[in-house]
C-alpha cells in the first residue's frame, strides 16, 4: 500500500470531527482508529461497513475488500474463508513505530501530560498475530498490510496496583501519521520479517524476546512458523533447541 500523507490526514481530521458524542475517548463507540483507517483505505462512507455473504465487510471497492484488525487477527478466519472465494481480500493490521501513552482519568475527567512510550513496534512484533493466519498466505488475492503509525495512545487509570496504571484499560489509539507499511504475501514476505534480526541459528528464547511475546502465544507462533516451514530446527545448544531460517 502506497502512503498517502495528504489522504491521511483528511482521513484522520474527518473521523476526529465526527460524531464525538458516541466517538469520544471512553465511550463505547467504534474506535478512532479503527474510523481513521477506513476512511484513509476508501474516502467513500458508501463503500464501508458492506453486508457479503452473510458477514459484514470493512470496505468493499473496485480493489476488493479490506479488512481492518486492530486485535487479535484469529478473529477473521470465519470471514477470509468466506469472501476470499469470492474477491481478494487485504487485511490491515496497525502497529505503533512511535506512540505518547496519555493517561485518562474518568472520574475526574482529566488527562494526563503525553509521555513518550519505550516501546516501538517492528515488522517482527506482527508475527505473533499473522501466524494465525499463515493458512491463506500464497491463496490467490490475499495479502496483509502492516500499516507503522505514528500516534497517542489513551488508556483509563483503571489499573490494579497503586499508580493504577499496571493491567489499566486501553482506550483507543489515535494516529497522527504513517511511519511505513510493510506487505506481506508470502511465506518469503515471513522470512523477511526475521531478516538481521535474529541471529543465525537462534534460540526460542531469542525469537520470545524480538516478539515481545512469553507463554503459550509465543510458542504457538514458533511452532506455526515452523511447521509451516518458515523456521525449521537446526539442533540443540545444551538443553536449548536451536531453529534458523
């Protein structure tokens, strides 16, 4: 996907005017940033939130259909089984390269001073939600755009500890521009998420690391990339398997 800077932002200064009553930071409304993609994808509100084929699609246009996932990407199998039968499908998954964490209080109704984040968001942090969906790389028409953004992100002072910041609730992340987006077709497309960034051969505990991942979702994501053949064993440095790719 080619960056548009200019349709970004219209895309982002539309979904912001809008509505801000069912749209606002904390309510149940739909996710700003989940409005802001589609209105970057497609300007045109006629052609989102489409019923097809007993589901209801993002955006449909001339291109085909897009469907934007800002959780966990195992939600759309249901629908990629259906609609790539039908027209190609692009699944955008945003991710945050830079990102302020403002902090909001509800009962006061204040918000706190932006604070720039550590945590910055690589092509390799995208594996552990694209394994979910490795069935349908190589299907004909399908593709998964990894959209890199610049942006604040709002989180509700909601937490369990004393600061009340550790387990709080995230809000909504908001935009303020794309850093860079990365397309990923193929099982190669995988491999080059990995490139430079681990060393060759690498440990799990490696691959846990540049993820950013621990537990069981960490493992399943290796060992989907493995038995798929992105990753393949390599033998073992003490009690430790090694993998390579």
């Amino acid at each position: 996907m080619r960056i548009n800077d200019a349709r970004f932002t219209e895309a982002r200064v539309r979904a912001l005017s809008e509505n801000t009553e069912s749209l606002g930071i904390g309510t149940l409304g739909e996710k700003l940033l989940h409005r802001i993609l589609k209105y970057y994808i497609d300007p045109d509100e006629n052609n989102h939130e489409i019923e097809y084929l007993g589901s209801v699609a993002d955006v449909i246009n001339g291109e085909g259909i897009f469907e934007i996932q800002t959780r966990s990407l195992e939600r759309l199998v249901p629908k990629l089984e259906k609609f790539l039968e039908k027209s190609p499908v692009t699944v955008v998954y945003p991710l945050f390269s830079e990102k302020n964490v403002i902090w909001f209080d509800k009962q006061t109704g204040e918000l706190t001073p932006p604070r720039r984040s550590p945590k910055r968001a690589t092509p390799a942090d995208a594996l552990i939600e694209i394994y979910k969906l490795l069935e349908f790389l190589e299907r004909p028409g399908f593709s998964i755009e990894l959209i890199f953004l610049k942006g604040d992100e709002y989180k509700l002072l909601d937490g369990w500890d004393k600061s009340k910041k550790r387990g709080a609730t995230k809000l909504d992340r908001i935009p303020s521009s794309i850093d860079t987006t990365v397309t990923v077709r193929t099982r190669e497309d995988c491999v080059c998420l990995l490139s430079d960034s681990l060393p060759h051969p690498f440990t799990a505990k490696q691959f846990y690391k540049l993820i950013g991942h621990r537990g069981r979702t960490a493992y399943y994501a290796l060992r989907a990339l493995v038995n798929i053949g992105i990753i393949h064993e390599c033998g073992k440095l003490k009690n430790a398997k090694l993998f390579d790719y």
